[in-house]
C-alpha cells in the first residue's frame, strides 16, 4: 500500500477543511511579514537587467530564513501571511522552496486570498521545470543571451485555457504575446551603449 507524502496529506486536509471554518476567524495579518514582502517585492521594482542580482540574491536568503523561522514558530495565520511568504520562497533557488511556495499559496487561497491562485499556478510551473520536467501553466519565461526567451520545457497540452483563466493565468495566445515583450525588452537591455 502507498503513503501518501506528507505535503500531499496536508493539501488534502487542507481542501477538505471547510472554507467557512477557515474564513469565521479572521486573524491579524502578521506586520512582520508583511514588512519582509514588501521588501522582497521592492528589490524586484524595475524588473530584468535594472536588478543588481548580486545584491539581491542574499536579501532574498534572508527574507527566506526569516519567514520560514516565522513559519517554524507558528506566527503566520492569515491569507496574506501565506500569500506574501508564498512570494518570498517563489523567489528561492531550490525545489523545495518552490514546492513550499506553492503549498503556502494553496493555503492562502483557502484562508480567503483567491488571487493566490496565480502564484499557486506559478510555484507550480517553477517547481516543475527545476526537476526537469515542463511546467503546465505556462507561467515562466525564460531569456538567456544568444537564445529566444522562451517558456521551455512547456507542455501546452495538459492544461486548458479555460483552466488557466480560473486560476488567474493568460492564455496561450496572450502568453505568447508576453513572451514577444519579454525577448524585445531583454534584447533591447542586452543592446550596446553608444
């Protein structure tokens, strides 16, 4: 008989749990953490080549530390806890900050943050493409010098457009126009200065 892994068994007790019991009780959002998105979210302001990813990188370690010590200790309750610690480990470097996002994102949507579904969909496809397998939703892009941007591994087969938009994610369609931005403004980053 199979076991089933234990981030599984807490997604399904989580979406058997009433959504009304987890909405009864609202509970203060945690400043702290709220103070650590906000960080996390203005080191990215500007976008692509404007980021210094030399500095960022260890701010975004310990933002990470700090909201799993956060997580450890039991001071995170609300949806926007989970959203904004969801955020902080979509930042990480590892799978398993990956999959930890995307199960804090599943959380938040069940503690009344529907618009967690998007980062849910987007931990998702992180997680997958860094074990080597193609992302579903088709959330992560991709640009490197000399190479098209481009959403690879992407299977576009699995998941229906009518899906992607329930969980808040562009069509394929729209996708591939952002993926034509995306390579235009990196292009343009890449460019020579006269």
């Amino acid at each position: 008989m199979r076991r089933l892994s234990a981030p599984l068994a807490f997604a399904l007790w989580l979406g058997a749990t009433p959504a009304a019991a987890l909405a009864a009780d609202p509970v203060p959002t945690n400043a702290e953490m709220t103070a650590i998105f906000d960080a996390d979210q203005a080191d990215r302001q500007g976008g692509g080549a404007a980021i210094d990813w030399s500095a960022v990188g260890p701010r975004d370690q310990a933002r990470q530390a700090r909201t799993l010590a956060l997580l450890n200790a039991g001071a995170l309750h609300s949806g926007d806890d989970y959203l904004h610690a969801a955020f902080v480990f979509q930042h990480g470097a590892q799978p398993n900050d990956y999959l930890l996002a995307h199960m804090l994102s599943v959380i938040a949507a069940a503690r009344g943050r529907p618009d967690a579904a998007w980062i849910a969909a987007a931990t998702l496809d992180r997680y997958l493409q860094n074990i080597g397998r193609p992302q579903i939703y088709g959330t992560q892009f991709r640009s490197r010098p000399g190479q098209p941007t481009n959403q690879e591994p992407y299977d576009r087969t699995l998941v229906s457009d009518a899906l992607r938009e329930a969980l808040g994610v562009p069509p394929q369609a729209a996708q591939e126009r952002r993926r034509a931005e995306i390579e235009a403004e990196y292009r343009a980053a890449q460019a020579p200065r006269p």
